[in-house]
C-alpha cells in the first residue's frame, strides 16, 4: 500500500483546478454558446436556421442528451482500468467525470481533464510517472478510436463501396493522413526515452526530457493495454467515440434531416482537431469544423447549423453537470483524513 495522504496545502487543487477559475472558465464558455445561438437567432440570412430550432423534435433532442450520458459512462468505463483498476468504481466516477468536466470548460482537447485526473490520483497515492505513461496511453488509445474509423471508412467510401458518392480528397486524402497518424503513434516507442540530463541542465532541458520520456513510454503502454484486451478498456473507447457521433445523428433527425451515417463518421474527425485549438471549450473550432466538412460532403446547410449547435451544447452541459457534481465529491474525498490509497 501507498502512504495515506493527509490534506495539507500540497493536497489542495493546483491554481487552475481551483473553484473560482473554473467557475471563470464555466462563465466564458457559456457566453460564448450564448453568443453562438444570438447569432444563430439575430444574425440576417439564417432564417432557415432559426425556423428549424423552433420546430426541433424534442424527442430527438431528448435521445441526443441520452446518447451524450453512454459517451461519458463509455469514458469512465475505459478510465477504470487504465488509472484506477484497483481502486473502486466510486473513485472512477468521481475522477473521471471530474476530467470531464474539465474538459468541457479548458481548451487542450481533453489534456487538461487528464492533468485534473492526475493531480487526484497522485494524491491518493499513485506515482506521478505512471501517472504521465497512463495519461498519454489513455489520451492515444482514446484518440486512436477515430482515427481507425476515419483510415476505414475513407478507404471504403473512396472505392465506392458504402456511402454516397465524394472526392477522393475528402475521402482518400483523410484516409491516408489517419494511417500516416496511426503509423506515427506505433513508431514512438522506436525514438526512445533518451538519457537523462544532466543536473546542471537548464528546467527547459529538464521539462522537454520529462515530456518524450513520458511520450515514448505512455505510447509503449498504449500499445500494451490494447493488446491486453481488457474489455473495458476496448468497450470505454469504444462507447465514446460510438456514443458521441451518434449524438450528432440524432441532433440531425431532432431537425428532420437525414444524413449518412459515414458522412457524420468523416466530418466528426475535422471537428476533433478543430477542438486542438487554445479556445476555451473549443467553441468555434469545433463547430466549424463540423459544419464545413459536412456541408462539403453534401448535407443541407441549415440543418448542419442547427444540429451542430444543438451538439456542442448537450455536448458542453452534461459532461460540466456531471464534472461538478464528480469534482465536489473528488475535494471531499480527498479532505477525508484517511482513505485507502492503493497502487495501481
């Protein structure tokens, strides 16, 4: 067993998980979707958009938020055994859904839920290596899920085998980038960890040091876990990726819209990246994405714009609802004076 941390000012937040910034990042997200739907609601020339908001299928909408519930559950479900598999289900929903919420609210695409997950867990007792080689695992294998779905599909769609029929460049090109990202994740590990500098060595030295050895060897893991093929790990990243384009395939049926499924799958990943953006939430880069690529593979414009908007705030509020319930229950957690730390 690890040593039993008492709370003491080291075991308090680091100062951008404290109440008040969050509450801060929480405020800019929002005002940014409440700028995105004045525009939607004001601006001249959306007519169309507006006029399908009004008649959204509540039902829809109502499937797209249970959806968007499976694809955080699926994000717990793969957080269990990579961080927490000898702890209890409990500490796995208060640390997962806490780096959802996370996630919501700070721009990095997830890295900043991650680093929260891991300020806890080395608190309860983890070593922050393992920490590190976990969070980059969990971060690719997570990552990695698109990725294949994109290199297949595209593959397919570009010989004509499913879905409707579209340039090479939005399908082939995309195919091609996945599997060139797919080969670069499998060669990290070849670059090796490096030798350690030497103490005299300047905290750039020693931070960019810490950073490829902590890549090099979380993608090494990563390989490894997948291999292991723990079904909850599999199923959790999955579920996720499943879950979360499937909710933008209800948004589009809430507005009456159907939209092939591959297109969906294919525009999904131009979103993502959108979502590497230093904009808080990823508003903007995200729904930008979207709505392009998809327009550019065909679907009707209003109905991207009105389903895209109905995503991304189903997509922002349920993980921060369910992140600040999990996150008050994390800080309580931690401040008990003794809990059973156990190493991963």
């Amino acid at each position: 067993m690890s040593a039993i941390h008492q709370p003491t000012a080291e075991t308090l937040p680091p100062r951008a998980f404290e109440t008040r910034r969050l509450l801060t990042g929480a405020a800019q997200v929002t005002a940014l979707i409440g700028a995105l739907v004045l525009v939607a609601v004001l601006a001249p020339g959306l007519g169309d958009v507006r006029g399908l908001l009004a008649d959204a299928n509540l039902a829809w909408v109502a499937v797209a938020v249970g959806l968007q519930l499976l694809s955080c559950l699926s994000y717990v479900l793969m957080f269990r055994p990579i961080f927490c598999g000898a702890r209890s289900w409990a500490t796995a929903h208060r640390i997962g859904w806490s780096a959802l919420g996370m996630g919501s609210i700070v721009p990095a695409s997830g890295a900043a839920g991650l680093a929260l997950g891991g300020w806890a867990l080395v608190q309860d007792g983890m070593e922050p290596d393992r920490v590190a080689r976990r969070s980059v695992a969990f971060f690719l294998i997570k990552g990695s899920v698109n990725f294949v779905a994109v290199a297949v599909l595209g593959t397919v769609m570009a010989l004509g085998l499913v879905g409707p029929p579209v340039s090479l460049w939005l399908t082939a090109l995309p195919a091609a980038l996945a599997l060139l990202a797919i080969g670069a994740v499998l060669l990290l590990p070849r670059l090796g960890e490096g030798a350690p500098p030497p103490a005299t060595a300047g905290r750039a030295r020693h931070a960019a040091a810490l950073t490829r050895r902590s890549v090099v060897a979380g993608s090494r893991e990563a390989v490894e876990i997948v291999r292991a093929g723990d079904p909850l790990v599999l199923a959790g990243a999955i579920g996720y990726w499943l879950f979360d384009n499937a909710v933008l395939w209800a948004a589009f049926h809430a507005f009456g819209a159907e939209v092939d499924i591959t297109i969906i799958l294919l525009g999904y990943l131009v979103g993502q990246l959108g979502g590497l953006l230093p904009i808080p939430g990823g508003i903007g880069g995200i729904d930008g994405g979207l709505i392009g690529m998809l327009i550019a593979f065909g679907a009707p414009a209003a109905a991207t714009a009105a389903a895209v908007l109905t995503y991304r705030v189903i997509l922002f509020w349920l993980p921060l609802i369910g992140g600040a319930v999990g996150f008050v229950a994390l800080r309580r957690w931690l401040a008990r004076p003794r809990r059973h730390a156990v190493a991963d």
